[in-house]
C-alpha cells in the first residue's frame, strides 16, 4: 500500500511540474512532427523545461521513499537478552508493521542495544560463527569485508538496528545514525536467520524474539 501510495503522489507532483514548467505562449504542435520521419523535433526550450520536469518528478519519488520508510509505524513482535555464561551481552528487540512475524516479509526493524563493550572485528566474527552453526559458512566470505566496513567499534549502551525497506534492502543504523547500506535483498533474511532461523544456536532467545 505504501508503494502505491508513493506512486500516485509522485504521479500528481509531475503533473504538477508539468503544469508549473510548460511553456507559456508556446504550443507544441502535430506540425512539429516530420510525417515522413521517426524523430520528433523540439524546440531547445521545450527540450530544457522538459528535463526539469523529469528532475523535478526523479527527485520527488527519492525523497518520498525515504520519507515513507522513516515513517513507517513499526510494533514491537518481541524481544529477549542474550546472556554467555555471567555476562549480558545484548538485548535484542524485533519490529515488523503489523506487529506479527512472517519469513520474507518486509520491511522490518531489529534492535540490538549491547551490554558490553566490542570491537567490529569481534561483532562480526560472531556474526560469521553463527551463520556457520546455521549452515551458511559461505556467508563469512560474502559479507565480512561490507560489514566491517559498516560497523562501528561498539560501547556499552550503543545500538545497532537493521531496517528493511518492503523490497528487503537494508540499512544498518548506529544508536539511529544510518551508517551503510547493503542492497542485496537475500542478505536481510540471511543476517535475521542468526536469531530466526529454527537452527539456531539460541532457541529460547528466538522463541521470545517471535512473541511466543
């Protein structure tokens, strides 16, 4: 819905532009066409207001994307905290729109506020242990290189979320700063299969992730 929503709004602001940038006095007639031909030609200022027409429509549907998935009304699902041995590690919390948890479906929010002090390197050599418990060890090889490119070192109380927009593309943000992007819609479930995916190494933190 939020896409045709984004759609109609960018359908009548370039109607809009149209309106606002068509010449005034100067009408492009049928005579402007060879009828002997298969090129049309306009005039140099008709071509210019044109193209701001164009531009002006582009950068209204970028803008309107990112103002739909900012946004966008997310409801907590559920949340737990991980704990090793004596230590908190993190708290972890999942938001979808609707407030229920579907595989594939998008977009979504998942919170981790860490307890604890970590470097990058360690987050995601964590990330990579964990995808080789769940059968994705070619993951490590894939991603490694983007995500310690995108995350930062991490102090206690610090956030890490993952956002996704309804194609599946995700943002990473750090205590809500957007930090990097990684437009690969298959890496969203991939990353989310370390607490979602029924192998994982945390069954009892996935059980209360899922509301359950």
């Amino acid at each position: 819905m939020a896409v045709l929503a984004r759609l109609r709004c960018a359908l009548v602001y370039s109607v809009y532009c149209y309106s606002f940038y068509k010449p005034k006095n100067q009408v492009i007639h049928q005579s402007l066409i060879a009828h002997n031909s298969h090129f049309v030609t306009l005039p140099i200022d008709s071509r210019e207001l044109i193209l701001k027409f164009l531009l002006k429509a582009v950068t209204f549907y970028l803008l309107t994307t990112s103002i739909v998935l900012a946004d966008t009304q997310f409801n907590k699902v559920g949340e737990a905290r991980m704990e090793y041995l004596f230590w908190d590690v993190y708290d972890a919390v999942l938001f979808t729109p609707s407030g229920n948890y579907s595989a594939g479906t998008h977009p979504i929010k998942f919170k981790l506020t860490y307890l604890r002090d970590f470097e990058a390197k360690e987050i995601v050599k964590a990330t990579n242990e964990q995808w080789e418990h769940i059968g994705k060890k070619e993951l490590a090889d894939k991603y490694d290189s983007k995500l310690l490119s995108i995350w930062p070192d991490i102090r206690q109380g610090d956030s890490l979320t993952l956002v996704t927009n309804e194609q599946g593309m995700s943002t990473f943000y750090h205590n809500d700063e957007k930090i990097g992007e990684i437009n690969e819609p298959q890496f969203s479930s991939d990353f989310l299969a370390i607490w979602l995916d029924e192998k994982t190494s945390e069954p009892k933190l996935r059980k209360q992730l899922l509301g359950n």
